[in-house]
C-alpha cells in the first residue's frame, strides 16, 4: 500500500530519453565523478520508468493473469530496490565543485533536460545535484561515500537486470493465460498490442540504460571503438557474416540438415557506424532464422540442393543503412502480414524457450510468427530505424531492415 503509492508518485513524472549519442558523449573516458552522476540520473529515471510499467500493468485487460502479476511484481520489486538505496552524503562544497565542474567542461551537453520534469509535487523526494547537466567530468574528485554509492548503483541495477531477463517468456505465458481464459478471437486487438509494443520498448531502453552503465563501470572489455555496449565503428559486414553462420547453423541443427539453404551476401565495402553490435546481430539472426524456415518448409529438408539461395543486400547512403534479405520461400498472403507483428496471435516463443511443452500442440501456423519480428522491429525502432516486410504470395519475402546512420533520433518513448 505504502510502496504503491510511492509507485502512483514516480508514475506522474514523465520518462528521460537518452539518445545513442548523448550516451556516446557521456561515456567516453568516463572517470569516477562521471560514473557518480550517472548512478544519480539512473537512481531517479529507472524507478520513474518501473512505475510507469507498474501501472500499465494494473491497467491493461489481462491484469489479472497470475504471469503478469508476476511481472508486475518484479517491476514493483525493482523499484522499491532503487527508491530504498540511501542517496550520498555530499558536502555543500562537494555540491558546488560539481556545478562549476559542469559549466567549466568544454563538450558540456544536455543529458537530461530540466525541463522535462514536472515541479516537483513533495520536497521528500529531492532532485539529485548536477540534475541539469550531464557532461563527462574529468577534474572533480570524487570521496569514498560517492565512490561507495556508484558502487552500489551498478550492483543494485545489476540485480535488476537479471531479475527482468524471464520477463518476455513470463509475459508470453500469462498472454496464453489471458487467451485461454477469454477464448480471444481478434488475435489483432490493438489495445494489447500497442501496450505490448510500448512494454517491450520501454525494457529494451531500461535494459540498455542499465547495460551501458554496468559496461562502463566494469569495463573497458573491448577496445577502443566501444563506449561501453555501443560499438562506433561497427562493421555491419561482419556481424551479418556471423548472424549468416549462426542462423544456418540453427537451421541444420533444427531441421537435420547436412546443409542449410545458402545465404549469399552484397556488400558493397566495409560498412563502419555507431551501433550496438548485441541489437543488430539479434535483428539479422531473426530475419534469417524466417527466412531459412520459408525456403526449407517450401521445399522440404530432403532436397538440399535445390533451395534457391538468400539474398542479403547491404546499401548505404547518408542517412541510412538498409539490409535487405530476401528470400524465394514462397511468401505469406498480404492480408497475414499484420499477423507477423502480433503478440496474440502466436504461442511459437513460449515453445521455443521452453522445450518441454509438447511441440505438435503448439505448432506455428505460418513460418515466423514468434515473437522474434516483432521485437527486432522495435530494436530497429529503438535508434530511430523500422524493419518492413514485402511478400509476395507464391514467391517470396522481403525484409527491409533500415538504420539510422546519423544515430541522432531521440529515445522512443511513447509510441
Ligand atoms: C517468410 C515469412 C517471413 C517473415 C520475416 C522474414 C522473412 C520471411 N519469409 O516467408
């Protein structure tokens, strides 16, 4: 009772978005006093953003489903975790370094518009120091209580994130829950779907929040080219070689093949751009993974050399990047298109993540609708790109993967 009203409290402040590349200013050569302003932003936008999936939660039609009060519990959880961490002890004179630190720095930058906060509705629950501008701080020292702090941040978020890795799979069942209870027919309710789309965006930007955090605090475990998980030199052609391999490999395991359908690839030159390598192998994986499960269900796995070959087509101009892949699989009917981005309308990721449901029971009714599509559409959406699908019925399918190169789109959000 205590903990939901503090929930309905954060719920009435509006989300932070951070951009790739306000993360990639912030997180180069970040020093202790850095990572210390960091933990201060995160210990006021993640509870703002778990209350707002809290109420959502409470709010959308299938509430009452046991998985997705487990969820929400998580949410819950997490938040009182971050709302309960002591704040710093910081001296008035510590307070005053940070500001000048703030004004004096030279790529000084909006992280966190001010603005974007309503007035604050009870003085209980301060704005943290330094609110205003998050630059990357080289000069101001940081004391042991602040060091402790930042220390403490990355392990509570850690905890965090590890505790919200089942949640797809949790909210996969209790939409099963909600669809067994209901006998739902209209596999395209809008409602659930755009609760569902905002869901996972919200935990794909918590998710990467707290991932770029813990990489800068942890790391450096790469090289140069890395800000933490966002790589600024990522080679497009590289990671597609290794999702072409992955996917095929999947594929021949799968299907018992001796040799999964070829996957040709046009790339003009060495692609370089600012990405999350993770993202973008997720997305290419996916793609492929439909892709290879058309040709081999159109042809069956008893004629393995004559699947024609996909094709994977990178193009790059300004402003964007497009990976097509198409493949001859023999395509899904316009009027089914909708249905690949449906959340309802598919139980494929619950029998794909766990094995032991009885396969033949929960048999996909068409190549690809698992919940992989729509969720590689919202990574894609996530910087500012879109995945799109062309099909022809009785050919093939198209999938159009389109990145922002200039990686300046601001963080979806509301969708
Ligand atoms: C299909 C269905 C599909 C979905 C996504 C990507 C490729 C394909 N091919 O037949």
């Amino acid at each position: 009772p205590r903990l939901h009203d503090k929930i309905q409290h954060f719920a009435r402040f509006p989300q932070t978005g951070v951009s790739l590349k306000q993360m990639v200013l912030f997180g180069q050569k970040p020093s202790a006093a850095t990572m210390f302003k960091a933990s201060q932003f995160l210990h006021e936008e993640l509870p703002i953003r778990l209350a707002h999936r809290v109420k959502e939660l409470e709010e959308v039609s299938f509430a009452d489903m046991p998985s997705i009060i487990k969820v929400k519990n998580w949410y819950a959880q997490s938040f009182q975790e971050l709302i309960e961490l002591p704040p710093p002890t910081i001296s008035r004179k510590m307070k005053e370094d940070f500001k000048r630190g703030a004004r004096k720095s030279k790529d000084y930058f909006d992280c966190v518009p001010n603005h974007a906060f309503p007035p604050r509705q009870s003085t209980s629950q301060p704005y943290p120091i330094g609110h205003r501008y998050y630059n990357n701080i080289q000069h101001v020292q940081c004391t042991p209580e602040m060091t402790m702090y930042t220390e403490e941040m990355v392990r509570t978020i850690e905890g965090i994130k590890q505790r919200h890795d089942p949640v797809v799979t949790t909210m996969a069942q209790g939409i099963l829950e909600y669809k067994e209870k209901t006998h739902a027919t209209s596999f395209l309710d809008t409602q659930v779907q755009q609760f569902l789309d905002r869901f996972y965006m919200s935990r794909i930007g918590i998710r990467m929040l707290i991932g770029q955090h813990s990489a800068l605090y942890r790391g450096p475990f790469y090289h140069n080219d890395y800000v933490g998980v966002i790589c600024t030199k990522t080679n497009i052609k590289e990671i597609a070689l290794d999702a072409i391999a992955n996917a095929r490999f999947i594929c021949e395991d799968h299907y018992g093949l001796f040799k999964a359908p070829e996957v040709h690839m046009f790339c003009p030159a060495d692609i370089e751009f600012m990405y999350v390598p993770s993202h973008l192998n997720h997305m290419i994986f996916e793609l492929l993974k439909n892709s290879l499960r058309a040709v081999i269900e159109r042809y069956g796995s008893d004629y393995e050399d004559i699947y024609p070959p996909i094709k994977l087509v990178i193009a790059h101009g300004k402003e964007d990047i497009t990976i097509k892949i198409s493949d001859e699989g023999g395509g899904i009917p316009r009027s089914a298109i909708p249905m690949v981005w449906t959340y309802l309308y598919t139980t494929a990721q619950v029998q794909e993540l766990e094995p032991e449901f009885n396969k033949t029971e929960f048999k996909a009714p068409l190549a690809g609708f698992g919940y992989g599509l729509p969720t590689s559409r919202l990574y894609a959406r996530y910087f500012g790109g879109d995945l799109k699908l062309i099909s022809m019925e009785g050919y093939g399918t198209d999938a159009y993967l389109h990145l922002n190169r200039l990686s300046n789109s601001d963080e979806p959000l509301i969708m």
